[in-house]
C-alpha cells in the first residue's frame, strides 16, 4: 500500500508540474501579445515595463540595447518619436504578434519563444506598408512574473502597400535603421544578415522538424 500511496503522490507532482509549465507558457504568450497591443497603440513606458531590469532589445543589424530605460527611448524613437501614450492623428502601427512556439525550462524560471510578426503600418494621405519578421525571444520570472529577458527581432522586410514586396530590391550592405544612426546601441549586432528578397532564416531555439538549425 505505501508503495501505492508513493507512486500515486509522484504522479500528482509530475501533473501538477506539467500544469504550472502550461500555466507558464499561456501567461509568456499573454505577455508578448501585451508587449504587440502596447506598440500598436504607441504606450511605449507600458510597454517597456514588459521588460526586465536588464533586458536586451535586438532588432536586424541595428544592434543591442540594454536595460529598460533604454528600451523604452529605442520603442518611442522606432514609433515616430511621439512621447505618447497614443499614437498622432492617421498614424497605423498594427503589429500582430502570431504563430507562437514557447518552451519552458524545466525549472520554470526561464524560457525561449519564436514568433512572427505581420505588421500594418501607415499614415493617413502619406504612406502605407506592409512588414514581416521572426522573433526569436528569452523571457525570465523575477517575483512570479514573467518578463521579457532578450527580445530579437529579425526584419525580413517593410514593403509599400502599392507594388508590395515582390518589387523589392537588396538592401545595402549597411542598412541599420535611421534609429539607429542616430540614437547607437550599447553593443554591436549579434548577426549580420540580410532580409528579403535575400534569403535568411533565423536560427531556432528547438529542433525544427523540417531540419533547420
């Protein structure tokens, strides 16, 4: 009987593990979709609290930013240099966060997530685009939160909505941001790459069935 008893009790623990990592992983989505709605909408310092103390935001060759505050001034700049919250009058900022693939450490304190984003972008009478990227992402729970730990953002393009991207070019060889030159980042890029109509496809943090790395 007591062995019963011990097999029963190790399966009640192994359930209620597996139900807090799929706790984990329903909140870690939660919070990456919070982190979209907040962009979309232009509720930078929202967004940034998302964030750790010493998080890392990454995004094409701009290269690395480092910590919250900087973080929230890099969101703000990418956004159009609007303060917020808000967006300005006919400005579109739509970036939807999709098809989310999350894995938990086995610890529960930390764990890694691939995204794609579709993003509409635009501004009233002056222009509308189209844009497409992968996150490769690491989040981490600081007091039972989680939170963003290292966001990576691989651009694959930012099209006219006119002619859309089957009309784009390469792109140079530099071809960080604006936001960038002018605003630097605290480390240099991690990956140099460059998006379509080359081809790239950033590496995965699992084993992709298809075979990529």
């Amino acid at each position: 009987m007591t062995s019963r008893v011990a097999a029963l009790q190790a399966r009640i623990e192994a359930l209620s593990v597996a139900s807090q990592r799929l706790e984990d992983a329903r909140l870690i989505k939660r919070l990456q979709r919070a982190y979209g709605y907040y962009i979309d909408r232009g509720y930078w310092r929202e967004a940034a609290d998302l964030f750790a103390d010493d998080a890392t935001f990454e995004s094409g060759v701009d290269g690395v930013y480092v910590g919250r505050s900087r973080i929230h001034e890099l969101l703000m700049r990418q956004g159009g240099g609007n303060p917020g919250p808000g967006l300005p009058y006919g400005q579109l900022n739509h970036r939807m966060q999709l098809q989310p693939v999350v894995h938990v450490a086995a610890d529960g304190k930390t764990a890694k997530g691939r995204w794609r984003e579709l993003a509409l972008l635009g501004q009233f009478k002056k222009y509308a685009a189209w844009g497409d990227g992968i996150y490769e992402n690491e989040y981490v729970k600081q007091h039972g939160v989680w939170k963003l730990a290292k966001l990576h953002f691989y651009p694959n393009f930012v099209a006219p909505y006119e002619g859309g991207w089957a009309a784009l070019k390469p792109v140079p060889r530099d071809w960080r941001s604006d936001v960038a030159k002018s605003f630097p980042p605290d480390r240099p890029a991690t990956i140099s790459y460059r998006p379509f109509p080359d081809s790239y496809v950033p590496a995965f943090h699992y084993t992709h069935p298809g075979g990529y790395p």
